[in-house]
C-alpha cells in the first residue's frame, strides 16, 4: 500500500510539472498564432496526428515484444495491448518537453511497470526498448544517406565530405550500440542509477529482435509521411516522399545533437531549412512570389509543433487514468 500511494504521488507531481511546461511552451510558442495556424488548414493538423497514431501504433508494438521476451512465461502477455500503447504515448510526451530521456519518459515508463515486471525486468526493458528506438534512427539515417547519394544531384565537396562524416559517424553509433547491447553495459549503467538488483544482460531472442527493430523503423518511415502532408497543403505538389525523408534526417539529426533543447526549440527550424536549401533544391526554384525559404521552413515546423502539441496533451490525459499494475491481464 505504501509503495502505491507513493507511485501515485510521484505520477501526480511528474503530470503537474509536464502540464506546467506544457502551458510555458504554449504560450511562448503563441496561443494566437497557434490557433490561427490549425484554424488556416485543420484537416492537414489532423491527417500529422493521425500518421503519429499509427506511428505510436508500430511504436508499441516494439515495445510489446520485448515485454512479451521480458515475462515469466515468454510469448504470453501480461499487459493489454491498450496498456501498453498507453505506456508508450504517455512516455514519449514526457520526452517532449524535458530534455533528457531517462529522467522522463523511460523513468515514467520503469516507474509504471514495476508493479507488473519487478524492478529488475521492469528497467531492462525499458533500456532495451530505448536501444531499439536508438538503434531505429541510426538506420534511418542511414537509408537517408543512401537515397541521398542516389536522388540528390550535384553535391559540393563540402557535402561530400559532411556525408561521409555522418556515413562513419552513424555507422560508429550503430556498432556501439551493438557493443553495448551485447554485453549488457547499459544495464549496469543502470544499476548505479538506481538501487536495485544487479540487472541480468540475457539478450533477446533473434526473432524478438528483429521484430521489435523492424516496428521502431516502420515507425519511422512512415512518420515521414507527415512533412509530405504538410509541404502539399503549402503547395509544393512536386515535394515527394524521398524529399520529406530527407528533410527528416537531416533536421532530426541536427537536433538530437543539441538535444538538450525542450521541444527541439530552434533546432528543428534550423535542420528544416539547411535541409530545404542544400538537398530539396527544388522547393527554393517552386517558391512563390514574396515566400523565403526560411517561411516554408518555420511554417512546416510549426505545423509539426501543432501535432506535437495534440500529442503531449493526449499523453497527459492518459497519464491521468489508471497505471498498468491495476488490470493486468490473467
């Protein structure tokens, strides 16, 4: 009993601090223009959140089989599937807005599951699910870096050599995560952030792997389409789906290397435009009269940052319903 009421507390605090930065963001951000912006094309807003929901979809899907590898009978569910997408919405919107993972969303989700796996299974998972979607993006920096070789013409040198970088740089990101996968080291950085039992590295199963590999990717691939959504509503009819996955990469990448900044504030606009203006060169040649690029690239941001909005909310809301330890499946 003890141990619940101080679950619930510690649930209620983590959603009156996320509420709080939640409100702080929106008005910087602009309640006038934000609401100008969805009320000016609201079924583009609603087609980015619904690509995200089937993104959080495949999301949970991933995390669900390293649960169903995690229980004390392996393949048989302990949790809903309805419980664990709500784990994994609720957890992502908590990343939002502070920036550092493992002291929000992925402490949230280990802090949920406890209950239901233990402390040691419950951690495991949870860094195991974050590798995975680690291990995701650096593959999908890596088809991005392919399709960019094949669809993108005239590079400079310059782009030549920072494509080679980020080729040695992904690939590097890639095998330390393989390192640290098979050895368990993440786990045992894990044991000292928290006092519990010394955390067992057992691996997962190779099909498990995959599977759980596979939806984190599918996830993101088809996440991509959003920009192509948004870059049709502003349009630019000859912007396509490689273009978008382009634009993603980049902007992606730039921020999770300032990824310190709540939101992505700054970096994403950023990515979006260098993005725009040296790989998607044909949105710069289709620009209408009086249009930047720089307006094409916050306006495609703030789009996003609409959806993003929608989503934390919805993630908060589902954090206010009951935990996972209270209807675990029989």
């Amino acid at each position: 009993m003890k141990k619940s009421v101080i679950s619930s507390c510690l649930k209620t605090l983590l959603f009156v601090f996320c509420f709080a930065l939640l409100a702080w963001m929106v008005i910087t951000a602009g309640p006038a223009q934000l609401w100008q912006t969805l009320t000016a094309m609201p079924w583009t807003i609603l087609a980015c959140v619904a690509v995200w929901g089937v993104g959080c979809f495949l999301n949970a899907l991933s995390f669900r089989q390293i649960l169903l590898a995690a229980a004390d009978n392996p393949g048989h569910p302990i949790l809903h599937w309805w419980q664990v997408l709500r784990l994994t919405i609720t957890g992502y919107a908590i990343n939002y807005i502070t920036p550092f993972g493992l002291l929000g969303g992925e402490s949230y989700r280990v802090l949920m599951l406890r209950p239901v796996l233990g402390g040691e299974k419950a951690t495991q998972s949870v860094v195991l699910y974050s590798m995975m979607h680690i291990a995701s993006h650096c593959c999908l920096w890596l088809l991005s870096i392919a399709w960019m070789v094949v669809a993108v013409q005239g590079l400079s040198v310059d782009l030549w050599l920072g494509l080679a970088a980020a080729l040695i740089g992904v690939i590097g990101l890639l095998v330390l995560f393989w390192y640290l996968y098979r050895h368990g080291i993440m786990l045992r950085f894990m044991k000292r952030w928290v006092d519990w039992p010394l955390l067992n590295p057992n691996l997962l199963p190779a099909g498990t792997f995959v599977k759980a590999l596979g939806f984190e990717l599918g996830s993101r691939l088809f996440n991509v389409i959003e920009y192509w959504v948004i870059m049709q509503a502003l349009g630019f009819m000859t912007f396509g789906y490689g273009d978008a996955l382009l634009v993603v990469a980049f902007s992606s990448l730039l921020a999770n290397l300032l990824f310190f900044s709540p939101l992505q504030m700054g970096t994403r606009e950023g990515g979006i435009l260098l993005a725009l203006q040296y790989l998607v060169p044909s949105v710069a040649l289709s620009l209408p009269s009086g249009t930047t690029l720089l307006a094409v690239a916050v306006a495609l941001s703030f789009a996003t940052r609409l959806r993003e909005f929608i989503w934390i909310a919805i993630g908060l809301l589902l954090m206010r319903m009951s935990g996972t330890s209270d209807k675990v499946k029989k």
